[in-house]
C-alpha cells in the first residue's frame, strides 16, 4: 500500500549520491531557465500579485464571512515521513512557581520540535528542484546550508492579498474524487465553466477532492490521491496562477501519470514556473457553501531559511 511512498524515499536516497559536478548540468535540451521574470528573479508567479491585483480582489468581499483554509497540526496529523511532530509546554517550576512582582504574574511557554511539511503548507521554490537545480536553474550549492537556505527561504515572500477560486472536482467524479483520478487540461476547462470562472494571472487555485474529510480521523498518510497532472500544471502555469492548492497531501496525483518521473508536478510548478503549491488547505466548508470565488489572504510565517511553512491561509466572501 505504501509502495509510492517507499519509492519516493528511494529516489531521494539515489539523489543524495549525485555529486555535485552532475547536479550542476541541466538536462540537455531542457531550457526552463532563465525565468520569464528575468534571471535574478527568486519569487516567482508571486510577482503577479500586484497592488492593483490585490485591490480588485478587495472587491469579492461582500458577507465577510470567513473561512479557515489550515487545518490543525498535531501529533497524530498524518505526515511524509520521516516527518514528525513534537510540543512540551515550559512553565515555572511545576507549574506553580512563584509569581512575578505584586500583579503576581504567572504565564506558560511552548517549545515544539517539528518539520515544517507537517499539515497545511506551503512549499517554497527552494523546497523541489531538478537534478540539483532550482527555479531559475539555481543550483543547490548556491543556496543550500545546513542551517537554512540562503535564497528562496519562505521567509522573504510577501503577503499573499489576491483573488481565489475553487474548482470542485467532485461534481466530475464523485465525493471523494477516487484516487488515481488527474487533472489536466480537459478537466479544469470543464470545472472553470460549470463555476462561471477563468484563470486570471495572480490567481490562487484551490482544487476540492473531499479526501481530506473522507479520511478525517486517519492517522497514516494515504499512499495514493487524486490531483493535478503534469499537463495541468503547466496550463495552470501559463494562464498565470501564483500558487495552486489541494485538499490532498502532495496536489498532484499518485500513483504518478508515469511511475519513472515521481512528484513531477512539482517540478513543473516550483522549479520551471516559480508557482506555489499550497497542500492540505481546508476545502470543504468552501465547497458545502458553493463558494467559487473569493479574497484570499496568506502572510507566510518568517522563519529565516525554511523551504516549507505550515500555514493557515484565510478566504473571505
């Protein structure tokens, strides 16, 4: 059952043994870089989200209702391994040391040990690369430290203010969309005209599977999802999305569309095209409402050098 994830791990263990002389070469024939945003860009499809673009989206706010698109992050929150999740609580003394001055002031401290691909995340342009190549064909050696990464760190990204839509693949396939199940061009078209929508450059994609509630409760990671495929995440790229997102752990489909080219997708959207991917956002409350439309509003936390980021991004109606 776990055959996909094994493989993965596989494939990043091989990696680790790639010196750097090859890391440095692209592919041959394989010119994704420079980016269309020049060659000393390090932001990406986040440069679409422009004041004017920020201030239209403004304007799709009109019951200010509000939904949270995080989901908790915890212990028993089913993570990629070896990723893992730990709090202690520091408190005075036992917890009933002596207050501080005459106001008799008390508090509790937390400490917490985690991964930051844990939950709902985002995922840097750091994050996923090819053959040792980032966006904008940066090779790792440039920006990777052991105590942080010193270009494209989540940390230096601006607040993302701009307009959001959901396309809710589950009126083409069934709730929860079966796993397998990718979508590609033909499948978004369909699901942007049943919503009344288009793609407009700056936009957040958001697909809703309902895996997310169909699995509520599990604490093992599902080893297979329903999700984007390489096709669409291309189409995506081109008409201008600055970040796309799921329901689902890793957005794109597993088993991958081709077993010998593993988390493809997000090669496609980090590494060629400098798009966001945004992984277990909260969909259903969106998707219950009909909601298609709306303001979204993520500031990512500032943790110098991180190449992910656990997120609770907010949609406004």
């Amino acid at each position: 059952m776990r055959k996909w994830l094994l493989a993965a791990a596989a494939l990043v263990t091989a990696c680790a043994h790639v010196t750097a002389d090859e890391g440095a070469r692209p592919a041959p024939g394989d010119e994704w870089y420079p980016s269309r945003f020049g060659a000393e860009d390090r932001l990406g499809a986040i440069n679409l989200i422009t004041p004017e673009k920020t201030a239209a989206a403004a304007q799709l706010i009109r019951t200010g209702k509000t939904y949270a698109l995080g989901q908790v992050t915890g212990p028993d929150t089913p993570a990629y391994g070896p990723r893992s999740y730990s709090m202690t609580i520091l408190q005075l003394s036992d917890g009933s040391g002596t207050p501080l001055g005459e106001n008799r002031a008390t508090g509790n401290d937390d400490l917490v040990f985690t991964w930051l691909g844990i939950g709902s995340q985002i995922d840097g342009l750091g994050h996923m690369g090819i053959n040792h190549r980032y966006y904008n064909g940066v090779p790792v050696a440039d920006f990777v430290t052991t105590s942080g990464v010193t270009q494209f760190g989540t940390h230096e990204l601006p607040p993302m203010a701009t307009r959001g839509i959901l396309l809710d693949m589950t009126k083409q396939f069934g709730n929860p969309v079966p796993a397998g199940t990718a979508f590609n061009r033909a499948e978004i078209d369909r699901a942007l005209s049943d919503a009344g929508l288009s793609v407009e450059p700056g936009d957040v994609v958001l697909f809703h599977t309902g895996m997310m509630q169909a699995l509520e409760g599990v604490k093992e990671l599902s080893p297979v999802e329903p999700g984007l495929g390489v096709e669409g995440a291309q189409y995506l790229a081109d008409l201008g999305a600055a970040a796309v997102g799921a329901d689902t752990w890793a957005l794109e489909v597993i088993p991958f569309e081709n077993e010998l080219r593993p988390f493809e997708v997000h090669q496609v959207l980090l590494a060629k095209n400098g798009v966001y991917i945004l992984e277990n956002m909260v969909t259903h409350e969106l998707a219950a409402d009909g909601a298609t439309e709306f303001f979204f509003a993520l500031g990512v936390p500032r943790l110098e050098g991180s190449v992910q980021a656990i997120i609770n991004p907010v949609a406004i109606r």
